[in-house]
C-alpha cells in the first residue's frame, strides 16, 4: 500500500474483532513458542518479527501495483 491508501484505509470494527486482533494473538502465541523451543531470548524473537515487517515495507515501496484504495 502506499501512503496515499495507508491515510485512506481503515479497518471495520468487525474486521478488528474478528480478524486483526485474532491474528495478533496467534502470532504472538506462535512466536512464543518458538521462544520456547529455540530457548532464544525475547530479543532475537523481536528481530524475527522486525524483519517480517521490514520486508512487508519493503515490499510496499517497490510495488508498482495501483491499490483499490487510491
């Protein structure tokens, strides 16, 4: 997405409550288990999850794609 549609997009309360924060709460859960098999620290964890992020951000800077939103 770019900037234009981030400002534009926002997400319904039922898309809230029965997408996103369910989503949330698997991840974290996922990625707490991991935590627990690898016996890592929080922090490299953090990292993980930071470089899914960059890549998502990453991704949205070179797509070229027009979004529904703009």
């Amino acid at each position: 997405m770019t900037e234009k549609c981030e400002a534009k997009w926002t997400p319904t309360e039922d898309q809230i409550n029965n997408i996103i924060i369910p989503a949330m709460q698997g991840t974290a859960q996922q990625y707490a288990n991991y935590a627990n098999e690898l016996r890592c620290p929080p922090e490299f964890i953090a990292l993980m999850l930071r470089d899914i992020a960059d890549t998502f951000e990453e991704n949205a800077l070179t797509d070229k794609k027009d979004c529904e939103c703009c």
